[in-house]
C-alpha cells in the first residue's frame, strides 16, 4: 500500500461529481458507504481514468496531483480553496 492510500481517512469527499465546476453533494456511483462511516470505491484497483458520469473522469488524489479543492480534515489539502461539502447518500437510483 502506498503512503497515498495509507494516509487517507476514507471520507469519500473528493468522491463526489463535480458539476459546474464545484463539487456537489452527490457521492461517485461507485462510493459504498460501510458501517464504520468510512466510504470505499467499488473499483477501486481501475478507478482512475473511469468515466463516472456528469462529465466526470476519477483522478488521482495527492499532493502533486489533485483536484482544485481542498476538503475539511484531508491531509492532501494544499492551501487551496475548501469545498465545504457533506456526501449525501441515496438509497436506490440518482434522481
């Protein structure tokens, strides 16, 4: 496991759509959220580079590489703007 992964809290924020530019509250399709709190991406291995939908391609977020936003309590964050948002999962389809 890379540093990357082992630093992360599992929170899922940087895993939502980015739509008009700003990211929403609304989770990855592929986010699952467990009983701990914590999130975990159901593809997680080939997430990089998938089209999820809404314009959106999954990156890769660290420190050299990451989105133009900041997320309150990462420990990739950069001094960039923070994006105050609270994932709101939905039972069933994205309406």
């Amino acid at each position: 496991m890379r540093r990357i992964e082992i630093i992360c809290l599992r929170c899922g924020k940087c895993c939502t759509y980015i739509i008009d530019r700003k990211p929403s509250k609304i989770p990855c399709k592929h986010l699952v959220k467990l009983d701990d709190g914590t999130t975990k991406c159901k593809f997680y291995n080939q997430r990089v580079g998938k089209k999820l939908g809404y314009g959106n391609v999954c990156g890769l977020r660290t420190k050299e590489k990451d989105s133009p936003f900041d997320f309150v309590g990462c420990p990739y964050n950069t001094n960039k703007p923070i994006a105050g948002v609270d994932i709101e999962f939905y039972e069933g389809e994205l309406k």
